[in-house]
C-alpha cells in the first residue's frame, strides 16, 4: 500500500498567510471541528496558534487538535472551554 502524503493547507493567521501540512486524517478532524464549533479552518488555526505555546504554528494545530478530542472524552478541549454538557468547575476550567 502507497503512503499518502500529508496535505498541504494554506491558512490565514490574523492578517498573516502561512501553510501547514496536516496528515489526512487531522484534516478531516479539523473540517469536523470547525462544521461542530461553526468556525472556519482560519478561525480555528488563528485560535490554536494565539493561545497554544507549542514550537511551530503546525504543532500547536496539532495539539489542538488533540485536545478538542480529548475534550469530547471529557477532558477539556482546545478551545480553551469544557466540553459541552460538562460545567466549568467539573473539568477545572474557569
């Protein structure tokens, strides 16, 4: 079986453009994120990359990404807010 190469995705940060590459399946996680917040890719990647601390704007995607799912597991999300249907106090954030 062919490896499929990661894709490359061209994103607006503020008013800076810049490019990722994200594996296929963290591109489908991010459309699905963004379809469930009703944000955009730019509006969730500026997001992640103002508010995450991780070395490159691509690994703080990355991170966020994680933790969003995580967060559906009931452990916080990349968003900086709990889970829906979990109260604030529950999962330690303010």
């Amino acid at each position: 079986m062919d490896a499929i190469p990661p894709q490359l995705l061209n994103i607006r940060l503020g008013r800076r453009r810049t490019s990722v590459r994200l594996e296929r399946c963290e591109r489908e996680v991010l459309d699905a994120i963004c379809a469930s917040e009703g944000l955009n890719l730019h509006e969730f990647c500026s997001r992640a990359v103002s508010e995450r601390r991780e070395r490159s704007a691509t690994a703080r995607i990355r991170a966020a990404l994680l933790d969003y799912c995580f967060g559906r597991l009931g452990r916080g999300d990349g968003l900086n807010r709990p889970p829906r249907g979990v109260a604030a106090d529950e999962c330690g954030a303010a």
